[in-house]
C-alpha cells in the first residue's frame, strides 16, 4: 500500500484525501489549524451564524453535484438576480426561466434597458445550450467581453459591476472572461445557495467522508518544510519529520509556492471586507435577493442571510446582514467607518425605513480571498504534476479561483497521484 500526504484540509485537500483513500492509498491528512476547511469557515455570534467573509455555493457547479451530498446540507437558495439599489431607487432584475414571480418587476426595471434584456436572454440560451466553457485564450476582460455582447454601459456599469464585484472582487470588471462564461452558466442553470447550518458545513462533510475512507486527520499540526530524496517525500514538523511515498501539496497560494518551488503559482490576490450586522426587524423587502449598489461601490453588495437562511438568525425577529467591501482601501477602513457606509447605503435605498439600530457584530478582512483573475491568467497556471518528484498539487490556483476549481483540483491530483503508481 503506498502512504501519501496532503498537506492542507481545506476543500481541494479533503477532495484529494478522500479519493486516494478509496483508492487505496494510506493517506495522512495535515491541518495547521485545529479546524478543517481552509478558507471555508463559520462561528456562532451573538447566537448568529457567521460565515467567514460573505460565501456562497452555486449548486449548479459538476464538481459541487459530483463531490457533496447537497440534500444532506439542507441547502438555503438566494432569489435569482439581484435587487439593484441607488439612493430614493429599488430595481429588482431577475430570471424569468427560473423565477416566474420576478418576472412582472423585472419588466419594470428602468436600471437596465429593453436591448439589454434582451441580450441577456440570448447570452443566457447560448451558454446554457452548450456544455461547460473550457477557459480558453485568446481571452479578454469581462467588460470587454460585455460590450463586445452590445451591454450597454449602464447595464454593466449599474448590474454587472456589483454582481460581478461580488463573485470577482473586482467591480472593475477586469477579470477574465472565462470566469463570466462559466458563473453565468452555473447561476442560470441552477441556484446561489447556502447550507442551513453555515458554509462550514461544507468542509464538514468532506472531512466526514474523508475519515469514513480511512484518512488519518492530523489537525493543528503545520508543515514547515518538505523534501524530496528518490521516490520518498519527507515532511518537517514541530513534532517530527514524517516520511511518504508521495505528498499532495494543497495549500494557499504562497504557501505551496514556498513548499514547491513551482513559481507558476499565483501569489497577486484579490481581497474583500465582509462586516456582519444585527438589524432589528422587520426585515427589508428585499427578502431573498442580493442588494446591488449600483450607485457606489462601497459597499459593493448586502445580503439579508437571516431571510435566506432563518437558520442563520439567533431565534428572535432581527434579521443577519452581510455587506461586502471589495474597493480599494477598505482593508484599512475602522469597523465603525464600515458600519457608518452601510447604515448610510442602507438609509438611502429605504427612506421609508429607520436603520439607526443596525449594529455590527462581526467583521473579516480578508485580504487573500481569490487569485487575481486577469485575462490570460488561467494559460499559466500550473498543472497538478509540475512539482519535481512525487509531489503534487491541489487547490483551485490549478483550476479557477472558486469552489468548483478546488474541488475539482482534488480530484485531478488524486488522479494524478495514481495514474503515476499504476504506470
């Protein structure tokens, strides 16, 4: 029986455990920290559930349909579309395949015109007619990509630009277009959702089956260093060096760059704030849908989680918002300057109603979110196999920065892993 490593317990890593386990394989699993999936985390505050940052899954993703038992999660779904927000102004812009109740105000909606409708629709047939894009070159950025489509620059100023900040952390809309292509696909052909007891139930179910499968899970324990000699791999830790057969490296970015050497791994990222608050109820009308700042970028997008997932309330009437901040400078930006952003956002798309009491209860920095995603990039990338010896890598930076490029990494490095065995 060959003994292999993975060095990292967040998606990719629990992937690839899992499946050399079934393979086969004796499998170790090493963790830094005391809890398992990596950048997909949740706590309870105030008897709220937190996700770290604002999360979401697109249900819709193969690897997300091959990988999770998704009824087990009891999954929570976002409204189609988004409801766009300026000052004195609520548009709702939604799917009418997949929300025929969104359909009559999404008519109405004067944020985006009658043509861009229109094209919408058409880009929708297209890329939902086809099978899943391939993340080809040449490429271009998504604006680029828009205007080439005909959008207007309202339409992607106005809709785009937040939607997309949100899924891209960058409002700009420089990010490649593969990236649009294949969101676009996955949130027309399915849902934006959330499990009912937090994003970490995710991880939390990969781990189960990865321990079912006979990994040996060694949390809290980091390594420090890795070294090949022959066909061996050696681990340093605190507690002492561990000797493997083969070692999968899935890790963040500049840690497997450290521990590989393979320098084709990006290490530019893109970073978001995500500050969570108790609003005392009732809650907004916006209900189920993402509200869209087509009118500043800051904050880019909130979302009213306690409507999508009454799991995520604390068990009274106030509702969990998470507002998301994805402009320059907002690392650095006080909690309560934050909050003040909000509470004025807020106040202005609903005159009507009194948000004084909305009080922040959590905030994430998070400067190291995704990669940057600039056209081109996803050419250089590198491949599971490119480290020298028996060492191999996991995480999305191999794919596309995303749920469905970590797991899917997984599976490709397990693969990979025993395809090098069997031959």
């Amino acid at each position: 029986m060959h003994t292999t490593a993975v060095v990292g317990g967040g998606l990719a890593g629990l992937v690839a455990a899992r499946r050399l386990a079934e393979s086969g394989h004796d499998v170790t699993l090493f963790e830094e920290r005391a809890e398992l999936g990596g950048r997909v985390r949740s706590r309870t505050v105030d008897g709220f559930t937190c996700d770290r940052g604002f999360q979401v899954l697109f249900d819709a993703y193969p690897a997300v349909e091959r990988e999770l038992d998704l009824d087990a999660l009891s999954l929570r779904r976002f409204a189609p579309g988004g409801v766009i927000c300026r000052p004195g102004s609520r548009s709702t812009l939604s799917d009418p395949f997949r929300d025929p109740a969104g359909l009559l105000p999404s008519a109405f909606c004067r944020e985006v015109t009658l043509s861009d409708k229109l094209r919408t629709l058409r880009l929708r047939r297209r890329l939902t007619g086809a099978d899943w894009p391939e993340f080809e070159t040449p490429d271009r950025s998504i604006r680029e990509y828009l205007r080439e489509a005909g959008f207007s620059e309202k339409f992607i100023d106005q809709f785009a630009a937040p939607l997309y900040g949100g899924i891209t952390l960058d409002r700009s809309l420089s990010t490649s277009a593969n990236v649009f292509e294949y969101t676009f696909r996955a949130m027309s052909l399915g849902n934006i959702v959330v499990p009912a007891e937090g994003m970490a139930a995710i991880p939390a179910q990969l781990a189960e089956r990865a321990r079912s499968a006979g990994v040996d899970v060694q949390a809290g324990v980091a390594v420090n260093d890795l070294e090949t000699a022959g066909q061996a791999v050696t681990l340093a830790t605190k507690s002492g060096d561990w000797e493997f057969d083969a070692a999968v490296v899935a890790t963040d970015p500049p840690t497997a760059r450290e521990l590989t050497g393979v320098a084709s791994i990006p290490t530019e990222g893109a970073g978001v704030v995500t500050q969570h608050y108790r609003l005392p109820g009732p809650a907004l009308d916006a209900g189920t849908r993402i509200m869209l700042n087509a009118g500043d970028e800051a904050p880019n997008t909130v979302a009213q989680l306690s409507a999508v997932a009454p799991e995520y309330g604390d068990g009274s009437d106030d509702a969990l918002l998470a507002a998301s901040f994805v402009d320059d400078g907002a690392q650095d930006r006080p909690a309560d300057e934050l909050a003040a952003r909000t509470r004025k956002a807020l106040s202005s798309w609903y005159p009507e109603r009194d948000v004084s009491g909305l009080e922040p209860i959590a905030t994430d920095r998070i400067p190291f979110a995704q990669f940057a995603q600039p056209p081109g990039t996803h050419a250089r990338l590198p491949d599971a196999d490119d480290p020298s010896g028996p060492v191999y890598l996991a995480g999305d930076y191999t794919r596309w920065s995303s749920i469905q490029g970590a797991l899917e990494s997984g599976r490709r490095a397990a693969a990979a892993v025993t395809a090098a065995f069997d031959a």
